[in-house]
C-alpha cells in the first residue's frame, strides 16, 4: 500500500466507515465502495495541479502548512465532529443527538459512541479552511467536479447528492494526510509534487479501470468518465483490510 492511501484507510476503518456511511445515508458497503474510487480521485487531482507546474505545487505546499498540517489527523473524531458543524456542510449531517447523524455518533464516551472509540476531545476548535470541503473539492476539480461526482457515484451506487457528501467529508481528510505526510519527510514543493505523481501512479497501476477517468482529470477536454468505472471494487479496502 502506497503512502498516502494507506494513512487514508489506517483513519477510516471500523467506526469511522460507519458514521460516514450513515453520514451520507448509505450503507457501509456502499460507502466503503465509493471511497475505493473517491480517494484516488482526489489523489489524482491532487497530483495533477501539482504536477501542471511549479506554481500549483507551491501553491498546495502553501495551503498544507498553513491549514492542513496532518495535526487534525491525531483526533479524527475531532476532525468529523468539524466537518459535521462547518459551513461546508451545515445541517447535512446532523449534529444534534436527536437527529441520528453524525453528531449523535460522536457522542461521549459514556454513550458508547464514535467519540468515545477515538477519545475525541469536547469543544475542539479547527479551523473553518481546515473543514471547508467544498471550498477544497473546488479548488482540487474546478469545473470537472460534476465528473467526478458522476463517477463516484457510478462506481458505487450512490446517488449525486450522497456522492457529493462524501467527497465533502473525505477532501480535508485527505488533505490532512498529505499534510502530515509533507511534513513528517520534509517535503518542499517539489518533492510535493513528487509524493502525488507517484502515489497516482501507484494507483493506476493497481486499478487499471482509473486510468480512463485520470486521463480525464488530466485533460483540458470535456471527455466523459469511462464505463469500465463502474467495475470498481473491493479494490483499495480490501486489500488494506486484508493485510492488517
């Protein structure tokens, strides 16, 4: 398992896939099947304004030390429970306890729940740009987002809205983890941009049915997402999974 993805799936497994899945309104083997096809979406994305030229890599080397240094990764219940109040995604996930969406699971301790699974500390404050999905998926996809969207969505049965709720959750996670990743190796810009290109790379190779849909993150064009998207798996999850 390549860097990246493998600190990813480390901090989504076990009840964490569950309040994402109940999150979005899915079940978790849907959910698990979405995140096997938006986590190397946003990864390819990723690398590709990083790779485009020198001013996107220092512009994602910027945005890292100043927002997602990987700190909120050592809480990621602190990190949901953001993501569950932030204006990016407002009232969707439901943060009352009353409501059953992700606020209720990351109840106290005493409640059994997700906060009490992570040790989430109460109150913990994180910067609205560190939990601003939408403001991070725009900037990853710009105008190709609707594709993306379609893709998560063909690859693993959610619907539109349910796919675009996920990507929400998962973008400053994943930025979290490139962040931490940057920082634990010393990573300037160009080396940055080296993690990302090789990590897409990793992922390509590994699921050869991404490399239709990379190729149209790559491209200025308007090309639709490949049917063979759809024969996503149990691809990434599963073999993480197996292997611990």
């Amino acid at each position: 398992m390549s860097g990246i993805t493998d600190l990813l799936l480390s901090q989504l497994g076990g009840g964490q896939m569950d309040a994402l899945a109940q999150s979005i309104g899915a079940p978790r083997s849907t959910t698990e099947r979405a995140m096997e096809a938006a986590i190397p979406a946003l990864i390819g994305g990723l690398a590709r304004n990083a790779t485009a030229s020198p001013s996107g890599a220092a512009s994602l080397a910027s945005a890292l030390e100043r927002d997602h240094d990987g700190s909120a990764l050592d809480n990621v219940g602190s990190l949901l429970g953001g993501l569950a109040g932030s204006g990016a995604l407002g009232g969707l996930l439901g943060g009352g306890k009353k409501s059953g969406g992700l606020g209720s699971l990351l109840g106290g301790s005493k409640k059994g729940g997700l906060g009490g699974l992570l040790g989430a500390a109460a109150g913990a404050a994180l910067s609205s740009r560190t939990t601003n999905g939408a403001g991070i998926l725009k900037h990853i996809f710009g105008g190709r987002l609707g594709k993306v969207e379609h893709m998560v969505s063909k690859a693993s049965g959610l619907d539109a809205g349910q796919a675009s709720k996920l990507l929400m959750m998962l973008a400053p996670i994943v930025m979290g983890a490139l962040g931490r990743l940057k920082k634990e190796r010393e990573l300037d810009a160009g080396g940055l941009a080296g993690l990302l290109g090789g990590e897409r790379e990793t992922l390509a190779n590994r699921q050869p049915e991404l490399g239709g849909f990379m190729a149209m993150l790559d491209s200025d064009g308007d090309g639709d997402v490949k049917d063979d998207v759809a024969e996503l798996g149990a691809g990434l999850l599963k073999n993480f999974m197996a292997g611990r």
